[in-house]
C-alpha cells in the first residue's frame, strides 16, 4: 500500500560542468533548512524511476520507510520521482537533499565540488561486460588494442573496467592506452556491439539482463563474481553536504530507511518487484524483476561501503582519474563522514515481518 505522496517533477537541466567546479554551497545551505509550514524540517528525497536497481528506494518510499524514520525525529517528508540520470541537475538546483547512485559515479565530480557525501551501501554487483559470442574477445586480456562502449566516459562501468585493466597491466588513459572507451545512450550500446561498432560494451542492470536474453555474447566481467569487484558497492545512498552539516539527524534517518528497503528487497524479491510495478517506477514483469534483484546483493552495509569508496579512491588515483594531490583520510572526512545511529547493516525477516539493525 502507498503510504507517500510522490511529486512527480520534470525539471530544467543544468549545466554539470558549471555545476560542479562552481560549486553549489549556499543553494545546498538553504535547501538543508527548508521547512514545512508548521516549522517542521523537510527532507527532500529523490527516489529513481526507470531503473530496478532502485528498488530500496522505491520500497522504502512505497512502505513508508522514509515517513516512518523521519516521523521518529519529527521530521517530514517529501518525494520527487526522477530517473536518476538527472540526480546531478535535481542536487545543483537545490531541489533535494538525498538520492541514490552508482558509487563511482559520484567520486570524482565530489572531488571537482560537487557537494554530496555517502551515507551507505545499498547493493553490489550490477554492472557486466560482454563481448560477441564469435568475436574471439572471451577474456579480459583479450580487450587490449580494442574499441569498449560505455554510457558516458565518466561513468563508473569505465572507471570500474579501468580499475580491473589497470591491475592487469594496461594503460588505461592518454595518448599510449590499450583501449579505447566510446559514450553510446544505454540503449543503444547492444547494437553498437552487435553491430560491430565497438569489440566489447558495458552496462547496468537491466539492460544486462536485455543483453544477456537477446545476444549471444561472451560475459567478459561481472562486477557481482569478479574477484576484485564482488564485495564492493556498486551503489550507495548519498545526501548534501548541507545536510550533513544542518540536519546529521535527517540523514540519518535517510539512511536507516534506505536499509530497511535494500533489506527488504534482499529477503522478499518477488514482492519487491511487484511494489516497484505497482508504484509505476519501472517497466517489464515481476518474474524477470525479481530475477534481477535476486543476482544482487542487497545486503546493505556500511563498513563494507568504506571499504568500497577506499579501494575505488585508491585505483582512481592510480590510473589518474582522480587528482593525485588528494589526502584519503581528508577527502572521506567529506565523502562519506560517520554518521550516529546508522547501523552496519539491516535485515528483514520475511515471516515476523520485523527489521533487524546491526
């Protein structure tokens, strides 16, 4: 049952770049401290749309987890329903205060000023690289001298394949790289392989699921087995700058919910992907829904999440996609700041129905 009133909002794109090394402080500072009319903080959540990896956000909206945590603090709530390709725009316009997104999505634009930090992980392993059944690329070595299409050059598919390749001894950036990264739209990049535009691509669920029903490929990299990936955090739950700042206890709040619903997804899949259908967030059916969040890991986590966001920095640093100059301690100081009561970690028992917070 719906608990949440959701705003559906179509908003202005603004311009990222201007953005981010801009900076966006004094918005952030006063969309931190907005308030309803009877003088009761609101915390301002975008919940994705058009993206199963979504469903903890979309559960913890449905089940009123987000209502429940914030109405124990006396706090309110409102949601804004977006794809999450506009999570930049909705942060730099100061129209929410927390959101959800690909973990190495947000790095280094955090580094440039854009002003968000993480708060937990949400769930691993959603991202895949195939090459063509016939093409003789069957190995991650074998991507060396080839052509690799992504959704964006900074998205964290690239970054995450860098990290892998760059352990494996190629030169992943400048003039003398070993492999040449192409930006197709998500759509497209299972034609662009098909068509044999580009030797190998990258994407997310579901569009993995897409490829894998529709293709025949070789799975060259899954970020859910490979042995360097497969207890990261593909995705995490972040909020402002501000909001840590001016209201620690919302973002708090923010990110037991978000548990309660990456919990709830991991125990119950099939009713996760009905409610995630019902609210109208997604398309497909619950059958290949429920198959997807049951190949994830939605055990949520925090420690794990730091790990996550340490071993990313570190890399990053390595192949040059991250400033050099940056001190880790310093930077997680900002990144991902300890936050009172958020637990490790939360789970949901099926048959009490009951959360159980570690």
């Amino acid at each position: 049952m719906r608990k949440t009133k959701k705003k559906i909002s179509v908003l202005a794109a603004v311009t990222l770049v201007a953005s981010v090394f801009t900076g966006c402080k004094n918005v952030n500072d006063k969309s931190a401290d907005t308030k309803n009319d009877a003088g009761k903080k609101v915390v301002r959540i975008q919940v994705s749309k058009d993206t199963v990896c979504g469903v903890a956000m979309q559960v913890a909206a449905e089940n009123g987890y987000f209502k429940e945590e914030l109405d124990a603090i006396g706090q309110d709530l409102e949601i804004t329903v977006e794809s999450s390709s506009k999570t930049v725009d909705l942060i730099n316009a100061g129209k929410i205060d927390a959101a959800f997104g690909l973990a190495c999505n947000f790095i280094t634009p955090i580094s440039n000023g854009l002003e968000v930090s993480f708060v937990t992980g949400v769930h691993k392993g959603c991202t895949k690289f195939y090459s063509k059944a016939d093409s003789g690329i069957e190995k991650l070595e074998d991507l060396k001298g080839k052509k690799i299409g992504v959704p964006s050059l900074s998205d964290s598919s690239t970054l995450e394949l860098k990290r892998v390749l760059a352990d494996l001894g190629f030169t992943v950036n400048g003039a003398g790289a070993d492999v040449e990264f192409v930006a197709y739209a998500m759509p497209d990049l299972p034609l662009a392989l098909d068509n044999e535009g580009v030797d190998a691509i990258g994407v997310h669920e579901p569009m993995a699921t897409n490829v894998e029903t529709n293709y025949e490929v070789n799975t060259l990299l899954d970020t859910g087995s490979y042995e360097k990936l497969k207890d990261e955090y593909c995705c995490m739950a972040l909020v402002t700058q501000a909001m840590i700042e001016n209201n620690p206890e919302g973002a708090a709040a923010f990110a037991r919910a978000v548990q309660k619903g990456a919990a709830f997804a991991q125990a119950n899949p099939e009713e996760a992907a009905k409610i995630q259908l019902d609210g109208g967030y997604v398309t497909g059916d619950v059958t290949t829904n429920a198959n997807i969040i049951k190949g994830l890991d939605f055990n949520p986590g925090v420690k794990a999440a730091r790990q996550t966001f340490s071993s990313a920095f570190s890399d990053l640093q390595k192949t040059g996609d991250l400033n050099g100059e940056l001190d880790e301690a310093e930077f997680t100081k900002v990144a991902f700041p300890e936050l009172a009561v958020v637990p490790e970690t939360t789970t949901y028992d099926v048959t009490t129905g009951e959360f159980t917070a570690e």
